[in-house]
C-alpha cells in the first residue's frame, strides 16, 4: 500500500517536472535571431585570383572576403593533392 502511494507521488512531480522543463525550454528557444540579416550565397560574389593554391587556402581567402565559414574533414581536404588555379 505505501509503495503504490509512493509511485503515485513520484509520477505526480515528475509529470509537473516534466511540464515545467518543456516550459522553460521554449521560453530559451524563444529568443530573438538574426537569421535574415545574413546574405545567402546567392548573393554574395566576389573574385578570387590564387595560383596554385590548396583547397584549404581557398576556403581561407573566402573566409576572410565574407562572412561566411567553411567545416570540412581534414582528413579528406589536407590530404587531397588537387590544386586550384
């Protein structure tokens, strides 16, 4: 008898915990964004001039004319041998 007193207790505060997170979790996913200040990539153009130069100098150089940032494997990148001209 006091162990099914005991669940019913536990299940009571543990549904008004659960209640309470999903609250607050939506209050802190609710937070004002920038996502439309960004310029899509259809947007932006710039001129790249590199000789020779590596994948990882390429991502680089448009890393520092944009806002933009790229995340690669480096595993794939440093050890492909493809030069941009």
């Amino acid at each position: 008898m006091k162990i099914r007193i005991l669940l019913k207790t536990l299940m009571k505060y543990s549904l008004i915990g659960f209640v309470l997170q999903c609250i607050f979790f939506t209050f802190l996913l609710a937070e004002k964004t920038d996502a439309q200040a960004y310029k899509n990539v259809k947007e932006v153009s710039i001129s790249v001039s590199l000789k020779d130069a590596s994948l990882v100098e390429v991502f680089d150089f448009i890393e520092l004319k944009t806002d933009f940032i790229f995340n690669f494997d480096n595993t794939y990148v440093l050890n492909s041998n493809a030069k941009i001209n």
